[in-house]
C-alpha cells in the first residue's frame, strides 16, 4: 500500500497552479487559462478507468455547452505511467484520438498538480473560477452508469452558477471512481 502525502486543497482555497505538458506537445498554465476564461474545470481522468469511459461523452458535452460562455474544461492525468504503461503520454495521446476529446489532455508526470490539489480517484472534477479559487469538487453527477437516470448534475450546476457569479448550492460530493495509480 502507498501512502502518499495530498494537500487536498479545500473548497474556497486557492488552486494550485500548474505548467504541464499536453497531448497537443504544448505547454499548459492554469494562469494562462484563468485570463482567458471565466471558470476552469479540471477533470482528473485516466485511460483505462472504467468510470472514465462511462463519462467521456458527457465531459464533451460539458465542454460543448460551455465552452462559448466563458468555461474550459481540461483533462489531466495523474497516474503514474512507470507502474502502468496504459498511462504513458503515447496512451494518453491514442486514448484522446479513440474518443475525439475536444478539451485539453495534460499529463502530470510528477503528480505534483495530484497531490497538491487533492485528486484521489478518477474521475474526479474540480472547478475554478476566474480568481483560482476551487468553487467545487468531486464527482460529475449522481449516475456513472446511466446518464439517463441521472438525477443531480453536480459540475454541470456548479459551472452554470459560478458563471452567473453565484454561490454553488453544493460544493463538494465525495468522488466515484478508480483510485489514482501513485508512485512508489
């Protein structure tokens, strides 16, 4: 079993910010994403989480609505590729060609991003606002096998009221998903 120290940032904290590498071979800041967009979600997802791939078409459709309001949501991984090559930077650039992603994929090689913010499972969504304070965290909604009998839209609400500049009625759920592959 690994113990691995998490800062997990807390709702109404400031975000960590981060400079990562994308499948797109450029370089990602959160800074530069919170000049540009009015809220900021990041997705913790990995390519073989089961949960993941349940949610992928939904998370696109997150973006899709939107994205012409003000919101980006970006992919990252923080699974450690050395333990399970399926989370090596190639995978991650073969998994965003299998699903057509239509959001950033990041790879945090070192989990420093990871940790500091307190990602424990994937998937597993934080979203920021304009300012880099983490407004909610945790799951996407109420219903990894269905998305047609889903009943509350946790990140969905969450987006559309930090977008409207108000409060989020339910900041934090607790996450669903696969645990986060740690380094040694």
């Amino acid at each position: 079993m690994n113990i691995v120290e998490k800062i997990d940032t807390p709702v109404g904290s400031y975000a960590p910010d981060f400079e990562l590498p994308g499948i797109d071979t450029q370089v990602h800041h959160l800074r530069r994403y919170l000049e540009k967009f009015r809220a900021v979600g990041v997705i913790f997802i990995s390519n073989q989480c089961p949960y993941v791939k349940l949610y992928i078409d939904r998370l696109k459709q997150i973006q899709t609505e939107f994205s012409q309001q003000g919101f980006s949501l970006i992919g990252m991984n923080g699974s450690d590729g050395n333990q399970n090559p399926t989370e090596s930077f190639e995978n991650m650039q073969a998994f965003a060609s299998r699903y057509d992603l239509n959001f950033p994929y990041l790879w945090d090689s070192t989990q420093d991003t990871t940790r500091s913010i307190g990602a424990s499972k994937t998937p597993m969504a934080f979203l920021i606002d304009q300012d880099g304070v983490v407004r909610y965290k945790g799951q996407i909604d109420d219903n990894p096998e269905d998305p047609l009998s889903v009943k509350q839209h946790y990140l969905k609400i969450a987006i559309a009221s930090v977008l409207q500049g108000q409060e989020v009625y339910i900041p934090q759920t607790p996450p669903v998903g696969s645990c986060l592959i740690w380094r040694n």
